[in-house]
C-alpha cells in the first residue's frame, strides 16, 4: 500500500501541489483526475523520487520512502511509466527493455516471457529501433519496460494520451490484467473520464494543486467529476 500525506511540492517558487493525500492499495486501481497543469505527473514524479516535496510524507508498504532517491525507489518495487514514454528513439525494442535491469538483481536481469503475452507485438519488432515504432507500440514498450522490473507499484501517467483508440482498449485491457493478479498496486494519471470510470477502482481528482474529490470507483459522480475536468 502507498500512502501519500500532506505533499507540498514547488517548481521554483510556485507551488504545484498542496497539502495532497492519496492511498493506492494492491490489487486496486487508483486514478488521478484533472485537467491540464494541475499537478498530476508533478505529484507522480514525487512518488516516484524525481521530485523532492517540501513537506508531506510518502510511505510505501510501510516504509517512509519521502527522502529515498529515485533509484532505491525503484530498487523497492516502485516502477514508472513516464508521461510522453521517453523510450530511447535509437535503441532497439530489447536494449529499451534491458534498461529496465538497472534495479534488478543480476538473477533477474531476463525479460519474462510474459511481457510478450501481454503485448504480443514487441517480441515481433525486438530489433526494430524504439523511435520506427508507432506511438501506441511505444507506450506499450514503456509499460513493458517498467514491468520488466517486476514492480508492485506501477506508476502510469497518461498513458493514454496521442494513441489510437484501438490501442487505448488494448492498454486499458492490459492495465486491468495487471491489477486482476492482485500483486501489484497501480497509480493510473487519466485525463479522459471514460478511460478512468471503466478502470478505476479509487480515484483522486486534483486542481490546482489540490484534491478536490476523492473516493472508491461507487462514489464517483460523473457530474462532479466533469466539473473539475472541463476548462
Ligand atoms: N520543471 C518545472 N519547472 C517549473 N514549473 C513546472 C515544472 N514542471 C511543472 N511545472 C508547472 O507545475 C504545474 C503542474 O504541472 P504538472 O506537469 O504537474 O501538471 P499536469 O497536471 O501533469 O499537467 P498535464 O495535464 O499537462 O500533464 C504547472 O503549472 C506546470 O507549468
Ligand atoms: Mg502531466
């Protein structure tokens, strides 16, 4: 289980997240909601180390992590998938999923078969340079590589964004697999309602910096969560 408390976070001297909470439990999927510039991968960077907050605390199954650098993060079963993918253009498909060893034990260092029953099209193209692949194949390979590291928090931002709705499902499909198994806790960031309303088992909508709703997937009031999405 993660539980965020009280994270202040600032850029400078703006602040971008304010007194923000939230619990992701395993097995479960948490969805962070709100429209643009609110905070949302400001606050999953923190999670993830990339972002020092000011003040708050962030404890992960049961250990406080709030001043734990990114690496040793991931070394605790915290795994990323960044906003926009960032795979490396140049590398192949399988150099892209071998940067996902970095904090692996030297036993584990294998890509597990069944990252390619997940996403099927990756063990077909693992020569293929990350940068040939359309954008929905690459949002697949930065989920596969984050999965590479057997993660038991898995951290997705926007996963969805600039795909094509034919892979949205794809991914939607392989996001509820993923939490089906029970072993992993997923921190899902969603600007579309329908993609979190068919996911979420929890969600959190944040603006301006702040949680504004929160509450299990039977709490969701659609009305008031468009409030807070559109402009
Ligand atoms: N590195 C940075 N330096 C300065 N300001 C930043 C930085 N990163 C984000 N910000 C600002 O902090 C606020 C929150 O940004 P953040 O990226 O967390 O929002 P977001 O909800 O993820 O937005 P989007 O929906 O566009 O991805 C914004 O006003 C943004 O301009
Ligand atoms: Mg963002």
């Amino acid at each position: 289980m993660l539980h965020v408390t009280k994270v202040d976070l600032f850029h400078g001297a703006s602040q971008a997240l304010r007194q923000v909470g939230l619990t992701a439990r395993v097995g479960q999927i948490t969805c962070v909601l709100g429209r643009n510039g609110v905070g949302k991968s400001s606050l999953m960077r923190a999670v993830v180390g990339l972002q020092a907050v000011a003040s708050g605390r962030l404890v992960w199954e049961n250990r406080d992590i709030t001043h734990l650098p990114a690496h040793a993060r991931a070394r605790s079963g915290i795994a990323y998938v960044p906003q926009g993918r960032e795979i490396f253009p140049l590398l192949t498909v399988e150099e892209n999923l071998q940067t996902g060893f970095a904090p692996l034990p030297r036993a584990l260092r294998h890509v597990p078969d069944e990252i390619f029953e997940l996403f099927p099209v990756l063990r077909d193209m693992l020569a293929r340079r990350g940068g040939d692949l359309s954008g929905g194949q690459q949002q697949q390979l930065a989920i596969a590589r984050a999965l590479v590291t057997r993660p038991r928090l898995l951290v997705l931002d926007e996963p969805t964004e600039g795909i094509q709705p034919n892979l949205i499902q794809e991914i939607e499909r392989v996001i509820r697999l993923l939490a089906a198994r029970g072993t992993m806790a997923i921190l899902l960031v969603e600007q579309y309602f329908e993609f979190a309303r068919a996911l979420a088992d929890a969600f959190v909508v944040l603006d301006r910096g702040e949680v504004v709703m929160a509450g299990t997937a039977g709490e969701l009031r659609e009305n008031e969560v468009r409030r807070h999405l559109t402009v």
